[in-house]
C-alpha cells in the first residue's frame, strides 16, 4: 500500500493523509476567523468531521495541531517559490524578496498568522521534531530563493539559520505591535545580506 511520510515521523496511508489535511484546514479556518483562542480541539474535530479521539490521534495538542498548521503554510510558499522565482538580481535581494512577499500574505491574515506564531512561542520539547521542520522549511524556502551559485558555504548555513530566526521575530515582533511594517522589511533586508559573499 501506498504511503506517505508525516512530520511526526509516522507513515500514513492516502486514506489517513487526506483525513489529516482535513484536520489542518479546519485548524486554519478557525484560526483565520478567530485566533488562538478560536482554535478548540473539540471544534477542530467536529469541523473536520472527526471523532476527538481521532483528533488526539493526530495531534496530543492544540500546539502541535498549529505548529502542523504553520508547516502546511510553509509547504505552500516553498511551491510558490518554485513555480514563480524572485526575480531580484542578488541571492540577498531574492530572499528579501521572498520573505516580504510572504510576510505580506500572513498580513492578509493576522488571526491565523498570530495562532501559528503563538503555537512556535508556546512549543515545548514535546513539539521539538514539529518545530525542526518548521525551522528546516524555513531554510529550505530561503535557500531556493537565494538561488546560490554552488553548494552553500559554512557561513552561508549558518546565514540561513540567522534569517529564518529573523524571519519568524519579525513576525513575532509584528504581531505583538511592537515594530513596524517598515521595520520589518528592514529587518529582512539586513538578515537577507549575510548570505552574500561581502557578509
């Protein structure tokens, strides 16, 4: 039988994919309407047209189910990444591209962007290999954006990580009101030039 690989390190059959892809687009849905506070187990279920236990199964908790969330919004930027390049003339400008156009999209949708973030905020070890995918998509998407001549360099992986730790304060910051729109696309930008070679 076919199957497919999930975050948590389980293999899933189509049948069970599918049902959790379900599960994620209800979280989103709650979370887009009402926030965090929006986001019920018992509602996530029902939305989802399955039973609480099923849920559980899936997610122990409300933190991993919008962790999962966040992971499913990055997948979807890494695919918009891949069918439609930044077209900046330097791997810094392609990234600060990249990232300013996604953050923008999260702009569009405060509630679900600040559910996810507080989900990351709250992430015990228990979330640990939900939250290293979330930081390893983060990499990657940054990566294919910078569109690097040859393998990345030390400095260059570490750049990485730098940017997306950037990448998600920002948005904490944001959230929280404490910096800017303006101040964001700064940020990006100053995070964005370590990967050149000048830094």
């Amino acid at each position: 039988m076919l199957t497919v690989s999930t975050t948590a390190g389980r293999r899933l059959s189509p049948r069970q994919a599918e049902r959790r892809r379900g599960i994620l687009r209800a979280a989103a849905a709650l979370a887009s309407r009402g926030g965090w506070e929006a986001v019920q187990m018992r509602e996530v279920a029902e939305d989802a047209e399955v039973a609480l236990g099923t849920l559980y199964r899936y997610f122990p908790s409300k933190v991993h189910l919008l962790v999962a969330v966040m992971e499913e919004q990055l997948r979807q930027l890494k695919e918009q990444v891949r069918r439609h390049p930044p077209t900046a003339a330097d791997p810094a400008g392609r990234v600060a591209e990249t990232l300013t156009l996604a953050f923008h999209a999260l702009q569009r949708d405060p509630r679900l962007a600040e559910a996810m973030v507080r989900a990351l905020s709250f992430a015990d070890r228990s979330v640990g290999r939900e939250v290293d995918a979330v930081a390893d998509l983060t990499s990657e998407i940054v990566l294919a954006a910078a569109r690097l001549p040859g393998p990345p360099t030390a400095e260059q992986h570490a750049a990485l990580r730098v940017v997306g730790h950037t990448w998600h304060a920002t948005l904490l910051s944001w959230l929280s009101g404490r910096s800017s729109l303006a101040e964001v696309r700064s940020d990006l930008h100053t995070a964005a030039r370590l990967l050149s070679p000048a830094g």
